[in-house]
C-alpha cells in the first residue's frame, strides 16, 4: 500500500477534528486505492491527536486487516459497502458534526434553500429509513451501509455526495478523500443554514430549479467555468 | 494522598476550560482514592489559569480537609454523597455549560433522539426534581446529592453517567475523573443536538429501542467491540 | 491619575475582545477613581488591537477631558450620569455582545431561570424603556444614562450589577472594572441560556424564590461562602 | 496598477476567512482604481491560505483580465456591474457568512431592530427577488449585479452598504475594500442578532425612527462625533 495514501487519510482524519466535524473519536475517514483493491482507514476509538500514519490500518475488500498493528474503525464495514456499489468514489467520511447529526436525528432531508447548498449537492440531502430489529441485530454496520445504497437507487453519488443515516449521523464521500472531507463540512454548514432558515420562514419552499441547476452546474458540469482551469 | 490524584485532578478542572465546558469558575472535578477513602477536588472559587497541583484540595468522606491550603469547592458536598451512594464511580465533574444548563432550566430531561447519545448513556439523561424550601435552606449541597441519589433509585450510574439537577446545571460521572469530563463534553453536545433537533421536528419520540440498546452495547457489552483491546 | 487605573481599563477594554464580547468597536469599559474623582475610559472609534495605555482618556465628572490626546468613547456621558448615580460601583462596561443584545432589541428582560443567574444578579436582570424623541435629540447618551437610573429607582446596582438598554444593549457594573467585564460576560452567557430555555419550554417561570435567593447570597451574602477567605 | 491595491485586496479576502465569514472558497472580496478604471479581485476557486499578492486578478470595466495569470472570481460580473452603477464606492465583498444567507434563503430583508444595525445600515438590509428562469441562463452573475441595482433604485448605495441576494447570499461594499470587509462582518452580526430577537419576539417591529436616525448620524451624518477627529 503506497504510504502516501496513508498520511493523506492520517490527514483527513485530522483535518475533520479541525474543522470542528469531529469530538473525541465520533468520526471517521477512509481512502481506496481502486487498482490494489485495499482501504486506508482510521483506527477504532484512537484519540486523533495521537495518531500516526503507522495507525492507519489497511484492509481487504472483504474486510480482513493487511496492514497495520491496529483494530480498524467498527463502521468499516459500512464503508466496504459503499465502496463496493458507488464504484466513483476514492474517499468517505463519517462524522456525527452538530447539525447535520440534527437533520438525521429529526428524521428529515435537507431541502435545496440556497445555492451554498446548489453549488455541492444536486437536490436535497437524503435521508434513509430506520433500520430494522433484524437488521441491527445482525452486521448493523454492513446494514447501515445497505439502507444508504437503496436510497441511492435512483441518485448519482457524484452529484449527492453525502446522506443523512436516519437517527445517526452523516456519511459523505467524494473522488478523494479529500473531496470526502470538504462534502462533510459543506453539509455542516448548509444543514446550520437549513436549520435556521426554517425557524425564520417556517413555509420556506426549495430554491427554483433553474437556479439550483446554474449552479451546480457552472461548478460541476460539462461547461463548469468555476474555479483555475 | 498520590500526588498523581492531584495532577489528574488539575487536569481535568483544566480541560473542562479547554473544552468551553466551564466560564470564570462555573464548574469543578474530583477524584476519589476508593482506598484512602479520600477525595481530591477544585478549590472554590480559584480561576483556572492560576491554579497549581498544589491548589487542590483533599478531603474525608466527611468532608474535613486533609490536604491542601485552600477551602474545597463549596459543591464538595454534592460530590460526597454520590462518591457514598455510587461505590463504582471514580470521578464527578459539575459544570455550567451552555445547553446541558438549558435543559436543566427548562426542567427537561433529554431523550435519546441519535446513536450519539446511544453511545454513552443507556436512555434519556434524566432530571432530578426542584429541592424544597427545608433541602435550600438545610444542608443545601448535599441535598443536592440526595435528589440525584433519590432520582438514580432505579438507575445504574455507570450506564447513566450523569444527570440534570433542575434549575440547576449537569453533574457527571464515570470510572475516573477523565472518564467524568468526557461525559460532560458528551451530554453537552447531546444537549445541544436535542435542542434543536426538537426544533425542526417538535413531535419527535426516542430513537427506537432496538438501536439504542445496540449502541450502548457495541461500545459498553459484554462483547464489545469499539476500540482498540 | 495612577497609571496603574490607565493599565487596567487598557487590560479590561481588551479582555473584552478576548471574551467574544466586542465586535468591532462595539463596547467600551471605564474605571473612576473616587478619592480624584476622575474617570479613564476607552477613546472613541479607536480599533482594540491598536490601544495602548497612553491612548486611554482621562475625564473628570462634568466630562472635561483632563489627560490623554484622544476623544473620549462617545457613551461617556452615559458612563458619568451612572457612576453620579450609583456611588457603590468603581467600573463600567458597556457592550452590544450577541445575546444580551437580542434581548435589548427583543425589549424583554431577562428572568431567572437557573442558578448560574441567580449567582450573579438578585432577581431578573431589568430593561429600560425606549428613550423618547426628545431625549435622543438633546443629550442622548446622557438621557441613557437617565433612563437606567429611572429603572434603578427600586433596585440596589451592586445587587443587580447590570441593565438592558431596549432597542440597545448592555451596560454592566462592579466594584471594579474586572468585576464589570466578568458581569458583561455572565449576562451574555445567562441570555444565551434563557433564550434557549425559553425556545425549549415556552411557558417557563422564574426559578422558586428560594432557590434564587439561597445561590445569591452564598456568593454574596454576608454569610457567603463560596471562594476563598 | 499599484501594488498597493493588490496587497489590500489579498488582506481584505485573508480577513474574511479569520472573521469566520468565509467557509471554503465561498466568498471574495475586490477594490477599483477608478483613475484607472481597473478592479483587483480574487482568483476564482483558489484556497485563501495558498493566495499572494500575485495570485490577485486584474481586469477592466469590461472584464478582460489584464494582470495576473489566474482566471478572475466567477463573480466578477456582479462586482463590475455594482462598481459601475454604485461610482461612490470602492470595494465590494461577496460571502456565504451564515446568518446573512440564512436570511436570504429565507428571503426576508432585515429590518433594523437595534441601534447595533442602526450604526451601520439606513433602515433595513434590502433583499433581492429571484432572478427569473432567463436571467439565470444568459449572463447569470452579470444579472445577479442588475437585480441589486433594481433594488437599489431609490436608496444610497453608501447609507445601505450591502444587499441580501434572494436564496444565494450577500454582497455588501464601502469606500474601500476594508470597509466593505467590515460592512460584510457588520451584516452577519445583525443578521444572527435579529434571527434570534425574531424568535424570542415573534411580532417585533422595527426600532423607533427618531432613534434609528440619531446612530446613523451620530456615526455617518454630517455631524458625526463618533471616533476620533
């Protein structure tokens, strides 16, 4: 497993508590490295200040830890799956951020009101249902990661880059685990905004789908003009 | 007494400040050495950045001073009696912070609304009732301690490893006094996330059961499997 | 006039800063010297991080600038109209921090609904009434001061060390201008948390009397308690 | 073009992110040498802890870049257009701070509900109306500069320094770039003030005129005796 992919998610992991995304150990980042077909990801319960790049733990597509001294983070399996249906993405983040863990824990979406929330996300932030007794019971983790694939049925994980885990947390991914970092923060800061956009406007109805368009479109498609060339 | 007990003390009391748990001298933290029978604790009303190992105080389980030049804190009462009725705990941490103190003045016990809460308390965070005019005026802080005790009648303090005193502020707990300050750090995002997730969805009910119990399992089972082992 | 008055309205002008409680130029502190009957007070319009003691101004009680080169603070005249009023108080700070001023601006006072209120201020910390057009015509900051006294006229300032100007913000006070800048500060913390309480439980009441009365006079009784002796 | 403008332009976009106004890249700030009919302005999509001096655009009245080697803001149309129709001023900032695009997601205007917002804005934040289907698909940022203008017909663009764009975000502008910088600061701090007074007083109205004029020109009239001579 290439080092360099190791410190980039040692770094992720860290830049998640530093961005105010993460308390304690209520996080986490993995990267993929698609031609060895292994996962870089953060280790379970280890506090993130002292973390290395040698606690990074690299695993197996069927979950079987190749490298590292460490247990890897419990909600590997999660990721796995994720990785395995949504075969665009090179990095996830989990994290229980304030708002956005307000969003799931209500149980609702997060409608499109602006276009900080245009610019990231085509259309709302999903939610998933609940899961089941049965599927709690047995590989909750893996299930967590089958209730967020069926939601996906009809959506494009590149153009959502993140959900909402009904009574949990986030999960966001993007082509880097990079990329994964940045959708974590931008779903904090566009659920704060929903949040308070409602109390203020109670009725508040989704922005005009041809402003949500422009916008998603002049940063992520054919003819996106945002940003150095 | 260790001077260890006295470091550890300090540096909990300092990282409740680091944290944003505690302003000006709204909180404290205590130890307790179960074989002594002596309680380590914040002297009152010391501002954190001046205070030394040598500042803390240690008491009896009466109370009496032992060690230590300063007055204890004057909640070192409140600590006493849960150190007496709670023979698991190690450490108690009291502090102000912002939204467990909301929900204390609201008279609200906080329901488990996210795997967040699942994860370290085991059901709501329960509230104790108002003490009387006779509980104010008598032996104020150790009634303190006596309508916690009262409201953990039928509650395990390890699994619940805190509560609200009403019109008051949160008391936590845990296995050591570093154990303790997490938990306050935890029911004050909890608090925090509940707060608002009442807002977007003011019908909302406990996540269910079947996750809760889940939760509190996988870090706090018998099989276990968060962390490293 | 002592240099060391000059430093610690310097030091107390930026704690404010530090505290999160000034935006800006929005707030100013002042301390007065009895015995000279002089009075330092911030400059006006003088950005914080720039300030040094020499900036600081010197003004007797008519308002006469008698030391420093600057333009004193604009609300001076309010600050002299209270320290006439109020002969216990030896510091003044004035602030538009963010919570007490949503309660300004909201014209309702603040009641007490928890202890951490109750340690500070003896029943629930006032507002004024909105001052006239004919008294923001002619001499509006010192008709500021007029209508804060108006609302004292029953109540004793050291008791009560703070006030809400409506449509404004805050004007707090202590024996010293430490004592005003920790009071500014615990106001905005107890706005915080009854803005909360209040959005949590719509129909909440005061604290019971007793509980209110028992928290003030521990501190500040002539039985108190709390602190070191 | 002066080098002096481009360093006060790379410092006036450095500022916004320390204000915590500026999330990502989702904000830039440029100033105009109206002798040389010439605007400095941030590169589009660059992170702001990266940016130089020499990473600063410059472009003409019409656009066309000519010093730097980066690509212009994306927003670079709405800032020509604001410096055109608006010739008193000399610096423009456009954020996605929270509680200004809190409101404009919500698409309410700010009415002044404190001498805070009095200081600073004549009267309410005006905010935009949707741009139609059409003005979003030809010229889309060049448009957003013309709904401003709309809205701008009768009002002073230096007595109202900033606007809400409906359900994107705001822009807010000065003499100079670093008036604009505190403009955009001035908006986010009302912004979140009068959210919150909304919430504890659901039927408030605007403050007294008579008191809204006295601030507005105790600090910009023609007899200011706000801040030094």
């Amino acid at each position: 497993m290439p080092e360099s992919l190791k410190r980039e998610t040692l770094l992720a992991n860290r830049r998640l508590v530093k961005l105010g995304l993460v308390t304690l150990t209520w996080g986490n980042a993995s990267a993929i490295s698609r031609e060895k077909g292994l996962v870089v990801i953060k280790p379970s319960g280890v506090p993130y200040n002292a973390m290395t790049a040698k606690d990074m733990v690299v695993i197996d597509l069927s979950g079987k830890v190749v490298g590292g001294r460490r247990r890897p983070s419990s909600d590997s399996p999660t990721h796995l799956a994720l990785y395995e249906a949504f075969p665009t993405i090179g990095g996830i983040v989990h994290s229980h951020s304030t708002y956005a863990t307000i969003f799931a824990q209500a149980c609702r979406e997060i409608p499109c009101f602006g276009t900080t929330h245009a610019d990231a996300f085509s259309g709302p932030v999903p939610i998933t249902r609940l899961l089941t007794k049965h599927e709690v019971e047995e590989q909750y983790e893996r299930n967590t990661g089958r209730v967020i694939i069926e939601r996906f049925r009809s959506l494009d994980p590149l153009a959502v880059p993140g959900v909402l885990v009904a009574g949990h947390a986030s999960f966001t991914w993007g082509k880097s685990v990079q990329a994964a970092v940045e959708n974590n923060l931008i779903l904090e800061r566009i659920a704060e905004m929903a949040l308070h956009s409602l109390a203020l406007n109670p009725g508040l109805t989704a922005l005009p789908e041809h402003i949500q368009r422009k916008h998603y479109e002049r940063k992520h498609g054919p003819d996106a003009y945002y940003g150095q060339k």
